[in-house]
C-alpha cells in the first residue's frame, strides 16, 4: 500500500548546554506525518552545516567524506522504501530504522499464520476437529486472502497492521463483495477472530483489534415442523427404499435431537441401558464436545430395530445407514413434496423440531431439553423457547378472529 507522503531530512541536534563544537548529525525520516529520528554517528561544526541542503559546506576532506557517508545513507533508505513498496502493505517509520540498524525481527504475516493454523487443524481431523471445521476454516482463509489483495494490493500483511479499521473494512467487504448476510459475516470474523487472539496471547500483538467490535447475531426465526407435518411424513408410505431409509432417519432425529454429525459417527456400542433399564444413547457432540445422554423415545427405538441388521451398519460400524449430508437433504426435499409441505426440509430441521414440536410444546422442561441437545448454555435453548411463544401467539390471535366471527363476546361487556 503506497503512503501519502515521504520525507527525509539531515540536521544538527543541539545539545543541552552545549554553546560551541561540534554537534551530532541526525536523519529525520517522516511518512504520513509520522517521524522516526536516528543518530548518523557523525558531527560537524554548526557553522559548516548548510540547513538548506542538509550537508556540509566546504572542500576539506572530512567535509567530502561526512557528505559521502550521508548521500550513501540516503541511497539506502530510498532502496529500503523501494523494497518495502515492492512487499505492499502500509510502510512505517518504525520499519525503515529497523531495516536499516539491522534490528528487523522476523516478520510474522496474517495469512501465513492463519495457513499453520489450518494446517494443525486439519491434523487432528477425527481426534479433535471434524472435515467440516477443517473445510470452515479453510473457506475463512479465502475470503481473508481475497480480501487482502482487494483492500492492499499484497499478497499478505503483517499482523502489527491490523487494528479496528482493518476489521470494519472486512465487515463490509464481506457483506458488499461476497454477498455474505450478517451471521454468516460474523461467523467468518469470529474464525479470523482466533487467529488474532493466538497473536495476543503470544505478546506478537500488543492490542486486540477485535476489541471494540461487536460480533453479534441476529436473532433467526428457526424453521420446525408442526405436529402435523411430522406425522404426515412418518405415515407417509415411501414409493421406494432409499427414500424410506432417509425418512426413517430424519425421523430419528426428530426424536433424539441428533445432528447430521452426531447421527453420521453414531456406532452401536454406543447404545447403552440406563438407569431405567431402557436404551440411551450416550456420546460426544461433535459441535460442542460436551458429553450427552440421550433417552430413546419409542418411535426412536423402533427405527434402530428396524436397522439392526442393516449391511452398510454392519461394515461401518454405524448404528444407521447415514448417507452424505447432500444426499440426505436432496432426498428429504422430495420427501416433503411427497408429503405436501410447502417449504424446504433439510436435516437440520429434524433437531430444531426435536427442540421445539416433539419436547417443549409438551411440557418437557428447558433445562433437559438444554441437556439433551448438548449446549453449553441453556441461553442456546431459549430461542426454541421464542419459537414456542411465537406458535402460541399466532393460535390465540387465530382464537381471536374465530371468536369475533362468531360474535360470542356481548357487544356490552363490563370487566
């Protein structure tokens, strides 16, 4: 990124108390207003000194040999800017004298950075991270690189220049350029987000940039199916098997609140009887890794009988026989034109519905459902809680346009 503006400047600096002799040369370097002082280690007598020209006057060899030294200097503090120009990025004051003391600390460059943290992620794909993180972080990456060439013409940028303007600016070039909506902008700033902050804690940034943003969501209304529709696909006869197969899944994880991820590793050994001597399913969320305990509802348990002995659960040790997330929800959007559902089932669906249809409307206290699905924090649950009161909103404003059309409520009525 070129700067605005680019001084340099040689000069005495006055001692304090010094009223004769010699005085010390110094190089001012100034960039956007910005300066940098350092000590040429020479000295020349204050009558001698051309302000003007910034050398010294005369023909005395000391005068032509100080003069030499200068111009030299001043050649490379030009090609150090050059260089620097060349790399992109803001250049700094702070830069050039480091350059040129030969102090440079090892540069260390956002996307660099963010490229060794990926590539740890991706190691401990099936131990501590699923593909899919992998895969998220990894698209976080292009759009950071995407968006470094377009706002600083580099291919990376060094971690001292990023503060709050760079964030904003990232804000809004996902949103303006990349079409992004706002959740899924924050999603991308909070994956950018712990890269910056493993710079903080490793003292390589003095200061979070992240610091006065706000990362907020806005809340979503979460699509669920009603009673109805659950029970108009759990009735529905499926014309052939694989369609019955994704059915009978989505169907499960309406009644476990089981994810995609979740239900895809799911193995047999981890069903196990519990305390009421009926079949749990206890394992780890894939999402938060908090540990989960899950009582199996009938309809639950009739699905996995039904799948006992199913050849895809035998090979892989699965307890279903999940095919891809594509395919499941390719599958399901043919199911809910089957079942004459207005609007797109995807998979997800099924743990919303779990959430909200199949355990809150029916009295199930907050606190299990939080426990069940997995949250760290039962504010997560709350918003099913939202979609609850919303659902009951609307029937009693039905309620109230049925009522009035029957003109039940006298016209004098006295509270």
């Amino acid at each position: 990124m070129l700067t605005k503006s680019f001084g340099l400047l040689f000069y005495l600096k006055k001692r304090t108390g010094q009223t004769k002799g010699k005085l010390p040369v110094y190089m001012r370097i100034t960039i956007d207003g910005k300066r940098a002082e350092i000590a040429v280690k020479s000295e020349c007598e204050p009558a001698r000194w051309n302000s003007s020209s910034g050398r010294a006057s005369g023909n005395k060899e000391e005068i032509k040999k100080l003069n030499a030294y200068l111009d030299i200097l001043q050649g490379k503090v030009y090609e150090i800017y050059r260089e620097l120009a060349t790399r992109g990025g803001t250049i700094t004051c702070k830069q050039i004298k480091a350059e040129l003391s030969g102090s440079v600390e090892e540069k260390r460059m956002v996307l660099q950075l963010f490229q060794q943290h990926n590539d740890r992620v991706r190691a401990l794909i099936g131990k501590e991270f699923s593909k899919n993180t992998y895969i998220r972080y990894e698209t976080s990456l292009l759009h950071s690189r995407a968006f470094i060439r377009w706002k600083y013409q580099c291919d990376d940028l060094e971690i001292t220049q990023l503060d709050f303007d760079f964030i904003a600016d990232y804000e809004f070039w996902l949103k303006s350029q990349r079409g992004c909506n706002h959740n899924t902008t924050m999603k991308y700033l909070a994956n950018f987000k712990k890269i910056v902050l493993s710079c903080v804690k490793r003292g390589w940034l003095p200061r979070d940039p992240f610091v006065s943003f706000k990362l907020g969501k806005h809340d979503v209304d979460r699509e669920v199916l009603s009673e109805a529709e659950l029970f108009s696909i759990m009735s529905k006869k499926m014309p052939t098997t694989r369609l019955d197969q994704v059915r009978d899944i989505f169907v499960f994880c309406c009644y476990t609140g089981l994810s995609y991820a979740d239900v895809y590793k799911l193995k047999r050994s981890e069903v196990i009887l519990g305390v009421d001597k009926n079949r749990w399913i206890t394992l780890k969320r894939q999402k938060t890794d908090t540990a989960s305990r899950i009582p199996l509802l009938d309809s639950a348990a009739k699905i996995l009988d039904k799948y006992k002995d199913h050849a895809q659960c035998a090979v892989a040790d699965q307890l279903l026989p999940v095919l891809s997330n594509q395919k499941m929800n390719s599958y399901l959007k043919e199911i809910g034109d089957l079942c004459h559902i207005d609007r797109n089932i995807t998979f997800h669906l099924a743990r919303h519905t779990f959430a909200t249809t199949v355990t809150l409307a029916n009295g199930v206290a907050i606190e299990s459902v939080s426990k069940v699905l997995g949250h760290k924090n039962i504010r997560t649950t709350q918003h099913y809680a939202k979609v609850i009161d919303k659902k009951v909103g609307e029937d009693m404003k039905a309620l109230g346009a049925v009522l009035a059309k029957k003109s039940r409520v006298p016209k004098e009525f006295n509270i």
